[in-house]
C-alpha cells in the first residue's frame, strides 16, 4: 500500500507547463507512478491546466506557486521532470527555479534526456540525475538507492555527475521488455474530468469524450524523420515492439468508462496493428465485453489488406483509422526510408471506404530534396485516395532523426531548441530547416489542398457515432462543440480561400502597379 502520510509524497512528478493545453494524458507520469505505487512508493502528480480566459503570464505564476508549494508541503525525497526536446529550456528553467529554493534531488527523463544526457549533467547544472530510456525500473531503483543511501554505482540506465565532476553513465537505455509487469496507469493522479471532455483531439477532427490508450511501446521500422528508431538503436538487445496483455487493457477501458464516463478511446501506439492475431484478440474480446465505445487508431497502410478483419474492427466500434501517408512520390517515400508504396496507400484507402471506415492521411511537406514534381504526385494521389480528413505539415528535422544528422548544418546549440516550439505548419522557422529543393508557397498550397480535402472532416453520420452522442452524458456539450467546431471551420474556409484566391489575385493586380514605380523610381 502506498506510504501516504498526511500530505507527503516520497516523490513528486512534474509535467512541463507547455503541456498546459494538451489533451493527451501525460502517460510517463501515470505509467511511472502506478509502477512505483505497486511498491509502496508514494507518489505525486502536478499536471496543471491553463483556465478558461487565464493569461499566460498568470497561469506560469500559478504553476511555479503550485510546484513550489507541493514540494514544500510533500518533502519528496525525489522530484521528477520529463521533456522532450522542444522543452529542454523550460525545463532547465524549472528545474533551476526549484533548486534555489530546496536541495532535494532532480530526475529528469523522457525523449531528449535519452538522447543527450550531457546537456543536463555538467557542474552547476540543477539536475542530479537523468533516466536513460523507459523509466520505470529505472527510477524504482533510484528511489531505493536514494531511500537507503546506496551508492549510485548501483544505478541503472541513468547518468550523474562523477567524483571527477564529468558525467557518469550506467548502463545502457533501458526497453522494458515484460510490459504486462506495469500496472495500468495511475488516472486517479491527475484531473480526468479535463482529459475526458468531448474535444476534436482524441479521434482527430470528430468530438468525443475519450482518451488514448496504449497497447504496445515501440516500432520495427525506421523513418528518418521519426526520432523512435534512434531511441530504440541505443539497445540493441531488446525486441524493438513490446505487447500489454489484451486482458490488462481491456479492464483499463472498462474501468475508464465505470470511472469516467468515456464514450470512446484512441490508440497511441508507436505501430498499431503489427500482430494480425492480437488486432483479432482485442477486437473479439472489446466486443464480448459490450462496452460499446466508439474508437480510433493511428496505424500503416500495409497493415490494412484484409477486409475480414477490417469488418470485424469496425463491429467492435472502429470509426477512423489515421495514416502517415507522409507522399505521394515514390521517391520521397523512399528518401524517408517510409517502407510503404503508393499502391500500398492506395488500397489501403479502397478498403477503409468499401468497409466504411473514416480515414486520415497525414501528409508532411519539405521532405528532403523533395521537388515540385514530388508535391504534384502527392496531389495526385490526394485526388485519388480522398481521405475523410486531411492532416499537413511541415517536416521538422528533429534532434535523434536520421533527417537532423544528414541536413542540419552547423547542429543546433540548446537555446535554438526553442525553434522547435515554433509553429512548424506552414512556415520554415530556420534556414537550417529548410530541406525541400523547390520554392513552392507552403501557406498556399496548405490552404489549397485545406479547401479541396480538409474542410467539414469533424460530420460523421456513421451510426454508431451518432448513436453513442445520443445517449451520452455530455449530449449536451456535444451540441455546443459541435457549433463552435463549425464556426471554426467557416473561419477557415474564408482564411483559405482568402490566401488562395484574394491573397494572389490582389497581388497580381497591385505587383504590376508596384513595379512600374519601382522602374520609375530607378530611372530617375
Ligand atoms: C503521443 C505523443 C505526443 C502527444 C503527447 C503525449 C504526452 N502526453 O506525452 C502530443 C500529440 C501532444 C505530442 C506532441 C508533440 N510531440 Co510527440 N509524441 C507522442 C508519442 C507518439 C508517444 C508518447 C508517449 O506517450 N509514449 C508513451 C510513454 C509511456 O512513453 P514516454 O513518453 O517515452 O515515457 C517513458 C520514457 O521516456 C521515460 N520518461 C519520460 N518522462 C520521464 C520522466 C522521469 C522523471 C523519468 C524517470 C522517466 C521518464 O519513462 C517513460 C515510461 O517508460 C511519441 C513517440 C514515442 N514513441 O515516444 C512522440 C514524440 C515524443 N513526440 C515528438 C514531438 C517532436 C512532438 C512535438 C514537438 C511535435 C510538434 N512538432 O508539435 C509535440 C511537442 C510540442 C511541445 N511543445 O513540446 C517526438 C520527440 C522528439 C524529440 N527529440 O523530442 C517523438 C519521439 C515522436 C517523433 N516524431 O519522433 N506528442
Ligand atoms: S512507422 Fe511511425 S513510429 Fe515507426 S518509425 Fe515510422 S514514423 Fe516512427
């Protein structure tokens, strides 16, 4: 049982503040504080969210009184901080903030601690120790060693500063390989009643009140531009996709909708779909146990060939399944190293339509060395596949991709990882980021495929979709939503056809204006 005494905590995890919008469930978190409760350890989460109207100012006050305030009521013998590479500045912030006021000891884990443990241990930095990898046994043995005053040789998959004040690293990055050992997460930590309100994030473009789900960690391909594949190579002896027990997730689903009311969920898997005999599993026994949520998931296009088991996803309530459709150029999808055909793509979309299934194809621009003649066949393919929503972005060349190691030139140094949190969609932030060869008008090519695919994505009039608002608890709020989400759409169908057709007509009619002033002006 755990070990909570009044208001302490043996350790307290902190989810970034840039996450103060998401609607994604902070899974590190749960997952680590369910596997440290099993154990008796007691834990903590401070999972702020920004209110509604509250400015950012105010909310970054709340949120350093909140950390501050928790560290001093719970006297934690470890405060825990996870990151990503967009958030390593924030964090070092944070971390610092912390550190002036209390000498308790720092972890911090998560994508870009893996990836570049030295930036976080040096001398005079406010971390103590960083977490290689997946952090459950990892931290389990930290926290002992810190409990019991061991010496920290006996710490694993972690780095910290050595007696010769350089950084000390032990172990390799840890891959759990036994998932089913890791109780479900830990939801009674955070405020669920904000996760599970109807919103467009879950099932991308289509309200619904749910969350995500994991079912399995890892991927046996390797984008170049997906910074998995790099996590998962610095172990070589670990399988790279590691399975949950169907059993487990299908009383977390239970357990959500007894709890929490959820009228669907989304999968999150890094690759769902890759055992065909699980797919079947999960989708007779979500059946059986009649819980009748409607949901989605993320997964490849070779995956989806059999139209069997794609009826029976479906009777168990699939609606959508997304898809990194990333071009429509071969060559492209090989550049990226994507392992998938346009043929492959093709099919894959036949059959989500002959089956009635909803799809998502997301699309990513600037891909390297990518031409003009490469953004028509994704057109094309576009035109063929018609997917029920369209997702675009700017490719990004993230820190641990193949992508930064060929292109990115001179590296980034830590304060530049805040171009990271700029916004990628329409826009190359940096030069160094730049790495398509043609110099096409992302904004307007955005906004012209936008008007012809993406517009009015969020209607389904799928009936177990409708069926499941009708008879849901938050009818009321889906109602409401669902008008806002329509303005919003108006909203951008103008903008759109504003930077598509005004944008350029009223240039071509005042650019000749201009420049014959111009040529005056020289003249003269
Ligand atoms: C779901 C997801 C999201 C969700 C958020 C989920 C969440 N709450 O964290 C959303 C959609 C919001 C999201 C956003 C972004 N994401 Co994302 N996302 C993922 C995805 C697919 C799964 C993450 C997840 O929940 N995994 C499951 C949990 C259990 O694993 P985990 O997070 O890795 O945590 C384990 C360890 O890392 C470690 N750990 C983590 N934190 C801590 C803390 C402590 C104290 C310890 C000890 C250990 C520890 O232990 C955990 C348990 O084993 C990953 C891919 C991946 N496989 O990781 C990408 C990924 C993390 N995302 C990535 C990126 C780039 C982004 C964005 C920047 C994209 C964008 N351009 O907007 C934004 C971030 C914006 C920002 N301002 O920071 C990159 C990160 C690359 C990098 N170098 O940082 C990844 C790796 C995908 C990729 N493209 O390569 N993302
Ligand atoms: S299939 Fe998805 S998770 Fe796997 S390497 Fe490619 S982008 Fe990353």
């Amino acid at each position: 049982m755990p070990s909570q005494k009044d208001k302490t905590s043996d350790v307290i995890l902190i989810s970034p503040i840039t996450r103060a919008y998401w609607t994604y469930l902070p899974f590190a978190l749960l997952y680590l504080s369910s596997y440290l409760e099993s154990y008796g350890i007691s834990t903590k989460i401070i999972d702020l969210k920004i209110r509604n109207k509250e400015r950012y100012i105010d909310f970054k006050n709340r949120y350093i009184d909140t950390v501050l305030k928790s560290i001093k009521e719970s006297k934690p013998l470890l405060i825990g901080l996870t990151c990503f590479t967009s958030e390593y500045n924030l964090t070092m912030e944070l971390a610092q903030t912390i550190k002036n006021k209390t000498n308790i000891p720092i972890v911090v884990g998560g994508v870009h601690p893996t990836l570049r443990p030295q930036e976080f241990i040096f001398p005079g930095s406010p971390i103590d120790f960083v977490v290689i990898g997946e952090g459950e046994t990892p931290l389990f043995t930290l926290v002992n060693v810190l409990k019991n005053k061991y010496s920290f040789e006996k710490l694993k998959s972690a780095a910290y500063l050595g007696n010769n004040n350089k950084i000390q690293v032990n172990g390799v990055c840890n891959v759990e390989k036994d998932l089913s050992k890791f109780p479900m997460p830990n939801y009674d930590k955070i405020d669920m009643n904000f996760y599970v309100q109807p919103c467009t994030g879950h099932i991308r473009t289509l309200l619904l009140s749910g969350v995500q789900i994991i079912t399995s960690r890892g991927c046996p391909y390797s984008c170049n531009f997906c910074a998995n594949n790099y996590l998962r190579s610095k172990n070589k002896d670990c399988p790279s996709v590691r399975y949950r027990p169907i059993d487990q997730i299908i009383e977390e689903l239970e357990l959500l909708v007894k709890k929490y009311k959820i009228d669907g969920f989304y999968v999150i898997d890094d690759c769902f779909m890759i055992l065909k005999e699980r797919t079947v599993e999960f989708c007779e026994k979500l059946i059986r146990k009649g819980l009748n949520l409607v949901w989605g998931a993320e997964t490849r296009v070779n995956f989806v060939t059999d139209e069997k088991l794609l009826r029976l996803m479906k009777k168990s309530g699939l609606i959508q399944l997304d898809f990194g459709v990333e071009s429509g150029s071969p060559s492209m999808l090989k550049e990226i190293n994507k392992q998938q055909t346009v043929k492959q793509i093709e099919a894959a979309f036949k059959l989500c339509r002959k089956v009635g299934i909803r799809t998502f194809a997301n699309i990513m621009f600037n891909l390297p060395n990518e031409t003009e003649e490469d953004v028509i066949l994704t057109e094309k393919l576009l035109n063929d596949i018609k997917p029920s929503v369209l997702g675009m972005a700017l490719t990004v060349p993230l820190l641990g991709t193949k992508i930064y190691e060929e292109y990115v030139f001179p590296k980034l140094t830590p304060p530049e990882y805040e171009l990271y949190n700029k916004s990628p969609y329409y826009k190359i932030v940096d030069d160094r980021f730049m790495l398509a060869k043609h110099t096409i008008d992302f904004k307007k090519l955005m906004a012209k495929l936008r008007l012809k695919y993406g517009l009015f994505g969020g209607i389904s009039l799928s009936p177990i979709y409708l069926r499941k608002l009708i008879k849901s608890k938050y009818l009321r709020i889906y109602i409401i939503k669902f008008i806002k989400e329509r303005i919003k759409d108006l909203i951008y169908l103008f903008s759109d056809i504003d930077r598509v057709y005004i944008h350029s007509k009223i240039r071509n009619l005042v650019m000749p204006i201009v420049q014959k002033f111009r040529n005056l002006k020289e003249a003269n």
